[in-house]
C-alpha cells in the first residue's frame, strides 16, 4: 500500500497531476451533487415531504473536504513558485 505523503513532500509533477485529479472529482461530484440535488428538490415538492430538501442542502458539507483539498494544493504550487523567484 503506498503511503500518503505531506503535500509538501511531493514533487512539482506529483502535485500538479494531485491538481488535475483534484479538479477533476470536483467537477465529477459536482455534476452527480447537481443531479441528485434537482431529484431531491423535486420529490420533496411532488410527495409534500420537505425533509428531502434539506438532504440535498447537506450535500454541500460533503463537497467542502474536497475543495479544501484543492486549496491547499494550490497554495503549495504557489509557494513553490514564489521561492523560485
């Protein structure tokens, strides 16, 4: 099993493909998050069960350690780049 390394244990080439991979569960779990959002919003208005709609409000919580990930990659990048210069 590979272990996991500090962000800023990894190279430039390891980070930037963590970048790409990052945004790009991002853009998958937004788009399955925006489906079952919609699907959600609309079962609690069709069966009058307003629960479901704050369900889908929860999904948000879900998506907030991804986009933190993707932050603190970006930092690294930068911060890699400003002591080059």
């Amino acid at each position: 099993m590979a272990e996991n390394k500090v962000l800023s244990q990894l190279t430039n080439e390891e980070l930037n493909k963590k970048k790409k991979q990052s945004i790009g569960v991002m853009i998958s779990f937004g788009i399955v998050m925006f489906i079952a959002i919609v699907v959600l919003v609309y079962l609690s208005f069709k069966t009058k069960k307003y629960a479901l709609s704050g369900i889908a409000a929860s999904l948000f919580c879900v998506f907030i350690p991804i986009y933190v990930n993707n932050i603190q990659i970006n930092q690294e990048l930068k911060s890699r780049q400003s002591k080059k210069d």
